[in-house]
C-alpha cells in the first residue's frame, strides 16, 4: 500500500499524502521516520485535508517530526 501512496503523495494527492505520512509514523510499510511524516502531513493540511490538519497539530503541539514544538500554531491546525 505504501508504495501505491507514495505514487499519489508525489502527484500531489492529500490523501496520498496523508496515508503515506501515517505509513512514516506507524512504521508500516515504510520506516518509521516522524520528520517524513510531519512533511507529508504539512503537505496535505496546506490543501485542506481535514486529518492531516489534526495529525500535523499534534506534532506541532508535542514538537515531533523536527517541528519546534508550538501550542498556537497547533491551535491554529485544530480549529482548522
């Protein structure tokens, strides 16, 4: 499945993005790599993809992914 998300996330899919990004944080079918994942997170919330809105404000919340961890920015994600 990965491999067919991968395909979507670099056409520029949100929900390929999504799905890949969530593959990079579970460790399935991919390796676990949180900075990947927030990436692809922040990919789709910036088209609007309402759970990677949510996903991307959790690791702005708890600073994962390489993100400096921000209350209100995350805020901002959540009321998205």
């Amino acid at each position: 499945a990965a491999r067919l998300y991968r395909r979507a996330a670099e056409q520029g899919h949100p929900l390929g993005q999504h799905n890949l990004g969530v593959c990079y944080r579970e460790g399935q079918g991919a390796r676990q790599e949180d900075r990947e994942a927030a990436r692809l997170f922040g990919l789709a919330a910036e088209q609007g993809f309402a759970a990677s809105q949510f996903d991307f404000a959790l690791f702005d919340a708890q600073g994962r992914g390489g993100l400096p961890q921000d209350d209100v920015k995350a805020a901002r994600y959540y009321r998205l």
